[in-house]
C-alpha cells in the first residue's frame, strides 16, 4: 500500500504525542490564551492549544499539568488561524523552492505543493526523490506534483516519463496529486497512457489537477469522468460555475499574467454566489516582482476587499485545500494531530501575521522574519553551475527558415511569414524582428527562426533559463547573439541582456543555469526589475518577459512554439521545421 502523507509520524512518535495529552510528558510549547479559528465550525474559539515539537496534541480550554521546559507562548490579543496553503507553486520562476519556502512562510504560506517538471527533465529518480525528502527538513512543509505531460516536445519524452519514473512519484508520500494536466487534448483524444496514469493516480487517492482554459462543458464533463478533481484556470465567474458543476473544486488565480481573482468574485457576487468551501485560491507560479506583496496573506486580503468574509478567505487558502488533497486530518486546521503550523494575526483586518510558527518552529517572531539558515548543497542533486564547454561559430548562424513567430502576447504566438533578407549581419533597427535560436544545453542540436514582437532595439540577449534549460538567444545582430552566448558562458548560465558597449542587465542564476541562490529579498526581487526595465526600454511591450521565456516552448497554448524537436504547430500536434543536429 503506498503511504501517503498522513503517515507522516512514527509509532513512537505517536507515544509520545499520547504521553502528553495523558499529562505523562510535557508539551514543547503552549500558546495560552488563544482566540483560534475552528475550521469546521467557522468560528472563533479560546482556549490553549498544546504542541509537541511539530505537531498540536490538543486544543481545548485546559493547560497541561507539566510545563518543564516547556516554552509558554501568550497570544492574548491576537487570532490564531492555520498556516496557509499555495496548492499551485512552481518553484522555479528564478527563485528556488528553497527561498520561495522561505519567503512564503516568514509570511504564513507555510505549505507549498509545487510543480516538479524540472526535477523530471533534469534529474534521474534518484537523486529527484531524495530532494524531496531533504526539503521536507526545513520548517516549510514541500509536497509535490507528479506530472503526466512536459508540455513542450522533447527528444527523450520516453525516457523522462518511463514507467518506472511515474510509478515512483505517484508512490511517493509528499507526492500529493497528479498533473497539471496542461496536454488534457492528448488525454481526450485517444492518449490511453495518460489515461493509464490518471487512473492510477485515483488508485492511490491523490487528485488531478487540471488545466483547462476556455474548456466547454462536454469537455469539462469528459475530463471529470478521466479523473480530474479540480481546475486553476478559470478566467470569469461563468468558467468557475462550469467547474462547480461538474463536481470540480475551482480554484481562483491572481498571478502576473492572470490577475483575475478580483473579476471572478465580482461576478460570483453578482450571481448571489455566497458558497466558499470548493474554492481555493492560487498565485499559479508569479515571477519575483509580483509577489511583492505577499502570497497567500495578500489574496486574502484582495478576497476580503471584495466581500469574501474574512473566515471564508482563510478557509480559501487552509482546510479548503487540505480536504481537497485528502489531507485536512495532518494540515490545514488548528486542531489535534495537525502538523503545528500557526499564524498570529495582530487583527482580524490584517491576514500579514505578526508572528508563524512552522512545524512546530518560529520562523516569524515578534514580527520579524526568522526562518532558519538553510545550507543546501544543489550541486549533489545534479543542479551544479552550467559549464558549456562548446562553442557556437559563425557557421552556426545559417537563417533560411520562411516561417517565424509572432508574439501576440507572453501567452500567444502566432506563425507568420518571413519576408526579409536573412542572409545580412543585422536586422533592420525600425522592424520589431529578430534573430531568434534555440539552442542544446549540451551544443546538440539547434533552431534558428525570427521572433516578432519580443522587442525592437535588442543588440544581443541570452538566457539559460527556459522551459527545458535549454539556451535561448534573441537580438538584431548575429554578432549580438553569439556576445550574449559567450556572456552567458562566461557566467555559467543566467540571463543577459547586451548592447554593443557591454551588459546592461542580467540575473545570475548558478543553481543548474535554471534557478537564483539569491533570496527574494536579498537581491533576487531588485536583479528580475532590472531586467523588466531594460527589455522594456528595448521594446519589450508586455508584462512578464520571464513567462515569455517559459512560454516559447510550451506547447500547450497556441498556436508556434519552438522546441527541441523544431517549429512544432500545437493544433495539429506536428513538426513544421525539424531542429539541425551541430
């Protein structure tokens, strides 16, 4: 029987949990004097809630009789709700999930349940699954996702998604739900070994979580009947209603290219929607920037904003979530055997807490962040700096290729017809076309188009970071692009963005050329603005040029998208233009 995440203490442990409740032991901690949310109920309690090192014994209206050594914590005048839940983190948006637990939970998300694509791409099972378990040692409690699809063409999707590699992860107890299901089109139209793994994901009681936007709803009735639990991809009131009613929990999104959150609960209110409890709330993966503000704390505060009672929100982003994953009897409420993870709210208007408990341990106190340092050697699990011990020559920029792509939005992109002469050193500087090349980490293989709409004034730019981790270089001079490659050489992987006279902005990102060791605000926050302005000032006109870089390769929205495998349209699920081995 696979072992979820509810076996997350041992029978000794459980003893000696027992043990003080039977006022045989001494609990490790005790808040006194707490108003508390009941989840069930909805309603405030006080009383005293006991912890034995990660985890509540008991919560009720008695102190224990043995207090030796036990740390007495006294939150008169504050409200104790649970620690709240991101239930749809990609980790890997520049940030690691390491700093991203960190910031989250100084700021009471203390629970991430997180994509793990790269870990798939980059990592045998191995060394990704003991990852998982190292992670789970920090104060912040990291359960995963099992993918079915990459959402992009890649040349060994046999070997990333092997048998043996999907019955790992779904084995596996911090493994709590299966997808993002982002290739639901596959699964609908004959792909029976997803099906395969969706129906085995059901055996060992983890949900599906979909991805279907503008889906109608045969089609959502068709992927409720394949397994899918719960969907993110709302984008009005009307899409959240045609989830509800195919049985679907519905989670609402305010993320850098969604924002929606707000809208949707307009319109819900509208309606006279008043019903909360299939209702999650989700930031679906934001770039630095935008989590300035906060994560699951600010869309309470955004939900409240807009008439959501504060009880309700919370719920939202708590045992909302937690009974959805089958796991509200381990998180997600102040109650006995949950894992110890608190928030103290100064006031009932302010969903920031003053003061988090993790597992048990501080990691805000006194309103001050404090969660611990946590010394992580990536490079063990195969994310060392990136050393690209190859070179790109002159021979390599051959452009023949008659179809580009033409960036509608970060989210879009379009084919179109090539017309200009690509053949000649630069691009002309009044046209919003440029080289573009999508090129092997390992020197392989490559492509080589134009990008339309990327910006207008790019000299050379170059990043590692993408979809696969393979490079992406853009700009109007082929010398510009094979600059920016041997910046990024130079540098071990990052983005770099260059004009003729040198850099002009860059992130360094020496986890694997793919992830930022900075913390969010140690740096990470002010290196993404820089980039943001400096494209912009090149003619970048959209919002989020980290979701560009992502989105180039993903082949689950329309309608190019540049891949391992060459130009591939995603409506009719083909190569166009094959990628030229070196």
């Amino acid at each position: 029987m696979v072992k979820g995440f509810s076996h997350y203490w041992t029978k000794k442990q459980i003893r000696e949990q027992q043990a003080v409740v039977q006022g045989k032991t001494a609990p490790t901690l005790v808040i006194k004097n707490a108003t508390y949310l009941n989840s069930f109920r909805k309603s405030w309690m006080e009383g005293n809630i006991w912890i034995h090192d990660d985890r509540i014994v008991y919560a009720g209206t008695d102190m224990p009789k043995m207090l030796d050594s036990t740390e007495i914590y006294d939150a008169e005048g504050q409200y104790v709700v649970p620690g709240y839940i991101e239930h749809h983190a990609h980790p890997f948006q520049l940030y690691n999930p390491l700093s991203l637990a960190k910031y989250a939970s100084e700021r009471g998300t203390t629970t991430l349940i997180n994509d793990n694509m790269p870990f798939f791409f980059h990592l045998d099972k191995k060394k990704a699954l003991t990852l998982l378990d190292e992670m789970q040692k920090t104060p912040a409690t990291m359960l995963w996702w099992a993918r079915y699809d990459g959402q992009t063409e890649l040349r060994n999707s046999n070997d990333v998604f092997a048998c043996s590699n999907m019955r790992a992860w779904l084995d596996h107890p911090y493994v709590v739900q299966g997808g993002e299901l982002t290739d639901w089109p596959g699964a609908l139209n004959g792909d029976d070994q997803m099906l395969h793994w969706m129906l085995e994901t059901k055996d060992v009681r983890k949900p599906i979580e979909g991805h279907l936007p503008g889906a109608g709803e045969k089609t959502i009735a068709q992927m409720a009947m394949m397994g899918v639990d719960g969907d993110h991809e709302s984008m009005s009131g009307d899409d959240v209603l045609k989830r509800l009613d195919a049985g679907m929990v519905t989670s609402l999104r305010y993320s850098s290219i969604r924002p929606d959150l707000p809208v949707i609960l307009q319109e819900l209110h509208e309606k006279n929607f008043r019903q909360y409890d299939r209702l999650l709330m989700t930031t679906d993966g934001s770039p630095p920037h935008f989590m300035k503000n906060g994560m699951m704390d600010h869309l309470i505060s955004l939900a409240v904003e807009e008439g959501v009672p504060l009880i309700e929100a919370v719920n939202m982003v708590t045992v909302n979530v937690a009974t959805h994953y089958h796991m509200d009897d381990v998180i997600g409420m102040i109650a006995p055997g949950r894992l110890a993870n608190l928030n103290f709210l100064g006031s009932k208007e302010n969903p920031l807490p003053e003061d988090v408990l993790a597992k048990g341990e501080w990691v805000r106190k006194n309103n001050q962040p404090c969660f611990p340092d946590v010394s992580f050697e990536w490079e063990n699990y195969g994310f060392s700096e990136l050393n690209l011990d190859w070179d790109l020559t002159r021979q390599d920029f051959h452009f023949s290729m008659p179809l580009g792509l033409e960036m509608v939005n970060e989210v879009i992109i379009k084919p179109y017809q090539i017309s200009l002469d690509l053949t000649r050193e630069e691009l002309p500087p009044d046209t919003d076309e440029n080289f573009m090349m999508l090129i092997d980490r390992k020197g392989e293989w490559l492509v080589s188009t134009l990008v339309k709409g990327f910006a207008k004034n790019i000299y050379g730019f170059a990043s590692s970071f993408s979809n696969t981790g393979d490079l992406i270089l853009i700009g109007k001079s082929k010398q510009g692009l094979l600059d920016a490659f041997q910046e990024l050489k130079r540098r071990k992987g990052g983005i770099v963005l260059l004009d003729r006279e040198g850099v002009t902005a860059s992130v360094h990102l020496p986890i694997g050329g793919l992830l930022s060791s900075l913390e969010m605000e140690g740096g990470l926050v002010e290196e993404e603005e820089s980039l943001r302005t400096a494209l912009a000032e090149k003619g970048y006109t959209f919002g989020d040029p980290i979701y560009s870089l992502l989105f180039f390769s993903a082949t689950h929205l329309p309608f190019v998208r540049i891949t391992q495998k060459g130009i591939f349209d995603v409506k009719k699920k083909r190569v166009l233009f094959p990628s030229i081995m070196r």
